[in-house]
C-alpha cells in the first residue's frame, strides 16, 4: 500500500512539472525556461525536481520519449492484434480504429504536441516525430507492397506520406482539434489510401 501512495505522489509531482514547462513554453520559449521557473510555476523546490530530472533538457527528452513511447504501443498492439500475414489482403476500414486510437492519444496530449511543433518548441521535434510515424507505422505496412504494382521508388513514397500525416496532425492541433478523432480519421485514411486528387473531386485530370 505504502508503494502505491508513493507511485501516485511521483506521477502527481512529475505530471506537475510536465504542465508547468508546457505552460512556460508556449509563455516564453524553451530555451528562456530555467529550473527556477518550473520549480515556481510547478509551486515545487528545486530538490524535488532534481529528484525527478537531471535539467531542462531531460524533462524535455523525457517528455517527448513518453509520447513516442505512447505511440509506438498504440501500433505494436494493433499489429499484435491484427496479425496479418504477407499474403493477406487489408482493407481501408481496417485501419480506422488504429487511426483513431493514434489521434485520441494525439489529442489527449495535444498542449504539449502542438508546443513542441511549433516556433516556441524544439525544432527537433518535427523530425523525431515524422521518423517515428514512418519507422513504427508506416513501415508496418511497406510489406503489402509489391514491387511489380510501385510506381515511385518506396523511400520517396514513405518520405511523401509521413510528411503528410505530420502536416495533417500540425493543421488539426492548429485548428483546435475541431474535429473528432474519429473525423480526422477517417480523413487521413481516405486521402492516404485513394490521393489528394481523387479525394479533392477533381474530374478533368490526367495521367
């Protein structure tokens, strides 16, 4: 019992810390926050920070590491779940409950997303996250791929759409998560799956 009480006053302390920087971030910039400012604004002494993080850099790491974390468990127990084989045909709608389970985590944890992707952020942060998009997602899904049906070389293809599906998460934080999850969902899998041409209506174009 002891234990338990003792996991929950670490969560409550470093959930403290990690919405005091995102509050100071967007107030003033990462690289202005100092240790004195998260201690005031977390209302913590400097002690119980360095109990949980060694500077400003580390709790930077250590947040942006939960959420790829948070995302990569969402894919592994899909994939785990789903347990296709080379052979089997996926369809569209199979993807939409990993879809939305990806954006609901994106929108649970949508303060600090949306900080770090922008100007106040760590420009680092666009890279790591479009990196993890296309290792533990998109890559998942280049076995489907045949060879003989590829019209463009598949680095170029998996550099196009996971730089699409981080510009589609960066338009809908901007935007104020107006949509639903479920919504946005379906709007990533349907312009993944048949282009922004078709999706667009456009009818007088050709190949």
């Amino acid at each position: 019992m002891i234990l338990k009480k003792t996991d929950r006053r670490i969560i409550r302390t470093r959930r403290m810390i990690m919405e005091a920087f995102t509050l100071l971030m967007e107030e003033k910039g990462f690289e202005a926050i100092t240790v004195s400012d998260l201690t005031e604004k977390a209302d913590i002494n400097r002690g119980t920070f360095y109990q949980h993080y060694k500077d400003k850099y580390d709790l930077l790491e250590q947040g942006e590491e939960e959420i790829f974390e948070g995302l990569k468990k969402i894919v592994d127990t899909f994939w785990h779940n789903a347990n296709y084989d080379d052979e089997e045909v996926m369809k569209v709608d199979d993807l939409l409950p990993l879809t939305i389970q990806l954006f609901e985590f994106i929108g649970e944890n949508s303060k600090f997303i949306k900080i770090l992707l922008g100007p106040k952020g760590n420009p680092a942060f666009q890279n790591k996250l479009k990196h993890v998009i296309k290792d533990n997602l998109l890559l998942r899904f280049s076995q489907f791929l045949k060879e003989d049906n590829v019209i463009v070389p598949p680095d170029y293809l998996l550099a196009y759409i996971s730089s699409a599906h981080l510009g589609l998460i960066q338009h809908w934080l901007e935007c104020g998560m107006d949509r639903s999850p479920e919504d946005v969902a379906r709007i990533l899998s349907q312009t993944a799956i048949f282009g922004p041409v078709k999706v667009s209506g456009i009818q007088n174009f050709q190949g």
